[in-house]
C-alpha cells in the first residue's frame, strides 16, 4: 500500500510541476514570446510523459504483486525488470525536465531584467 501511495503522489507531483510549466508558457504567449512558450510547453510534455510513464508502473506493480503468489516466476522477473526500467525512465523524464525549466528560467529573468 505505501508503495501505491507513493506513485501516485510522484505522479500528483509531476502533473502539478508539468501544469506550472504550463502556466508560464501560457504567460509567454501574452508576453508576445512564443519561442520562449514553446520551449516551456515543450518540456512540460517530457514531465506529462513521466507522470503517465509512472501512472503506468504503478499499474505494472499492482499486476505484479497478483502475479507473484502464481508459478509464473520468468514473467515475473521480466515484468519486474520492465517495471524498473519504467520507474528510471519517468524518473530521467522528470529530471531532464526539471533541470531544462530551471535554465530557461534562468534565461528568461537575465533577458528581462537586463
């Protein structure tokens, strides 16, 4: 159960980070920088994908945890390898898009102070 509890906050948490990215890429648009918007609407997409991409492992490891009472033991380690490789990969998404936010941030206050 605090596993579940734990998916699903990381994906409450990414979809709210993914919707601030929104957000400002939103106020680009009024700001009459729609390079700048893209580029925030574009790495928002990566944390949208690694809120799914955990929404889903979440789901794996629910089946997994059924699966593990039964004989089937390969499939269960595939499944649990495959599960893992999702959790990395919602885990890369998320940084990759947290770490393009923070420079573009960076970026956008040095052009509108300076």
């Amino acid at each position: 159960m605090h596993k579940d509890v734990h998916h699903l906050v990381l994906s409450a948490i990414f979809f709210l980070l993914a919707n601030i990215q929104i957000g400002i890429s939103r106020l680009l648009v009024s700001m009459n920088d729609e390079q700048a918007s893209r580029k925030f609407f574009h790495i928002s997409i990566f944390m949208i994908c690694a809120a799914i991409i955990n929404l889903v492992d979440l789901k794996l490891d629910r089946f997994l945890s059924g699966l593990a009472d039964e004989s089937f033991v390969y499939v269960y380690r595939l499944l649990s390898i495959v599960e893992f490789m999702l959790g990395t990969l919602s885990t890369i998404l998320a940084g990759y898009s947290l770490d393009r936010f923070f420079v573009l941030i960076k970026t956008k206050s040095r052009d509108l102070v300076g």
